[in-house]
C-alpha cells in the first residue's frame, strides 16, 4: 500500500534544508540576510609622470596617474624633496599645486610627485617615480657685448650687456679691458668697473674690449666683445705713412709705457711705444720689435705695425729666468723700421728702455 507523505512535512523538511544550507555559508565567511561588502575606495593603476627639467627655474608638471574607482575622486598634489637616490624624501612646503617651480634649494635632489585620490568611499596616495638629480646651469651666452661710442681721448664708451640664456635674471658686472691692435694680449683697467668707460691717454695706440660677466645662483658666466678700433688722440697732428720716411728723414721712437709700471710677478706685459719722424709727426705703418735683455728673461714678441697715432702696443712675456726681487730691472731694447728697408739702416731707429721689478 503506497504511503502518503504529508505536505505539511515536505515543507518543513525543505525549510530544515535550507537553514542548513545557510549556516553552511556564514561559515565560509558571508553574512546571512545582507549582500557582500565590497571597499570602493579609488585604487591607482598607473602611478603619476612627472614631466619638465629639473634645472632650477624651470617648472615641472605632474599627471594625475590612473585610477579606478565607483565614485570619482578629487585630486590633490604633494611635491616631495629626496637625495639623490630618491630616498629619505620629505614634503616641500608649500608645494601642492600640480606644477612646481625648481628652486635653487634643490640642487643636488631628486623631486618627486604624491597624487592623493579620495572619494566617499575612501582615499589612496600614490607616488611618481623620481626626477634626475637637479642640477642648476650658469647663465650661457648667446651674443658678446657691443661697445658704443668713439675710441679716442675724452671720449665715452658704453657696452651693452649681450644676450644671454639663463635660467633666473642674472645681474651683471664689467670690466674693460686694454689690448694690442688685434685685441689679444689684453690687461684688466684698474678700476673700470661699469658699463661706462672714459677713454684715456694711456689707451691711446691700443685696442679696448669690455667684458661682462652674468651671474645667479647657479653660477657666472664671462663674454667679452670684440676690439674697438685703435685709440687716438683727440685733436692730434695727422699721421704720416711709414713708407714715405726716408732719410734724411729718421724714426724715433718717442714715447714709452708699461702696463704694470713695475714687475712684481711673471704675467704678460703690455710695451706701448710711439713712432715718430725726425719732424715730430706720427708715423703710421712702422714695424716695432722689442726683446729683453738679457735674452733669456722674455720670450720673443711678434712684430706689430703702429697704428694711425703712432703708437704700437706689443705682449712681452717673461720667463721663469726673470728674477722678482727689488733692485732688478727688464730692460728692452727696441727697434723700429720700414718695410722693405734694411733692418739697421736706412731711417730705422733703435733704442733701450727698462721697466723697474719688485
């Protein structure tokens, strides 16, 4: 005879099942009568780029990274100083926008990037890779300094600064320089120390030059410009063309400077000599030589040509052999002459001058 099984039993064997089933699962770790928890809180995928040069005045620029998320975050920036190999790394005050300008306090750092996402369900930091050591640049220049004005006694010369790439204003120091009539061999005038220079008697026969020097932080840089023309004298009698002084007519050589006026060490001097015919007028186009004595005190100078005031400017460098103490003195002796006449005949003339040492 088939047994009849109660309805009221099958629901209450399945309702028996079914607690059994979930307790099963809070075991394993899930809450009865709730959904799963899950933690939205934005989690980075891609750290933030850091981009630009970390050069001291330039600005740097961070990205947001990549990031997922249920709700979008807001963003905001923290830019961190750390050594050079991108530890020991602590916040730069002030520093919380997503652009950052290097500073010179940076110098030998590495920077970096933290990028803080947040939103209702939480917040997550993440940090870009470091930047190269900083390293700071001296301003470089990209055109010499011009000199202005006209190269003779009284008058005023000016220079201008030159171009310069920098990363920070630079400010600017002169100084002016006498040279021979191609603009090497060049001294420093004592204190001319502006971008103005009156032009002196002493300049007369030479070549002036002005230079300049940029500064910042990260350090100075030095242009030079170009020569002037040869100084003159202003108001002084017309030169005479060396080739038209034959005898009787004679070169003397008339007038004699030392820059230094005395020796204390063993740097180049500049010898200024004036060439004049046996009338007193200047003479332009004489050929002037000049050699130490004894000998072995001097290096050999070239030969220089005088210039449209008679002078000629010519580099005598001494040697080790020259002695520095008091009671010595360089002597030269001196010769001057036209080309294509013998070398001690004709109108040539010769002479001996001595600058003091110690």
């Amino acid at each position: 005879m088939t047994r009849r099984i109660r309805p009221r039993l099958i629901v209450a064997a399945m309702i028996i099942a079914l607690v059994a089933a979930l307790t099963a699962l809070t075991g394993a770790g899930f809450a009865v009568g709730s959904a799963a928890q899950a933690n939205y809180a934005p989690t980075n995928t891609a750290p933030p780029v850091v981009s630009g040069t970390a050069q001291a005045g330039q600005t740097l620029t961070t990205s947001t990274g990549t990031w997922t998320y249920q709700t979008a975050p807001s963003y905001s920036f923290q830019w961190q100083r750390c050594d050079a190999n991108g530890n020991a790394c602590g916040a730069i005050a002030g520093a919380t926008a997503s652009t950052y300008v290097v500073q010179s306090a940076d110098n030998a750092s590495t920077l970096r990037s933290v990028v803080t996402a947040q939103n209702t369900d939480g917040t997550t930091s993440a940090s870009s890779a470091q930047t190269a050591v900083v390293g700071s640049t001296a301003p470089a220049s990209t055109a010499l300094p011009v000199i202005s004005g006209t190269a003779q006694t009284g008058q005023t010369l000016t220079t201008s600064n030159g171009t310069w790439n920098s990363t920070a204003t630079p400010t600017y120091a002169y100084a002016w320089l006498r040279c021979n009539s191609t603009g090497a061999s060049c001294i420093v005038v004592s204190g001319a120390t502006t971008a103005t220079y009156g032009v002196q008697a002493g300049d007369v026969g030479s070549t002036l030059r002005a230079q300049v020097t940029a500064t910042t932080s990260a350090g100075s840089t030095s242009a030079t410009s170009v020569q002037t023309a040869a100084v003159t004298s202003t108001g002084g009698t017309a030169a005479v063309l060396a080739s038209t002084v034959v005898l009787p007519n004679r070169l003397v050589i008339g007038g004699v400077s030392f820059q230094p006026r005395r020796l204390t060490n063993r740097a180049a001097i500049l010898a200024r000599f004036r060439v004049l015919d046996s009338n007193g007028n200047p003479v332009s186009g004489a050929l002037v030589y000049a050699i130490g004595l004894p000998y072995s005190w001097t290096r050999h100078a070239a030969e220089v040509a005088t210039g449209s005031d008679g002078w000629a400017t010519l580099s005598i460098s001494p040697t080790r052999m020259m002695p520095l103490g008091r009671g010595h003195a360089l002597v030269l002796f001196v010769r001057a002459r036209v080309a294509g006449q013998p070398l001690l005949a004709g109108s040539s003339t010769r002479r001996l001058v001595q600058v003091l040492i110690g």
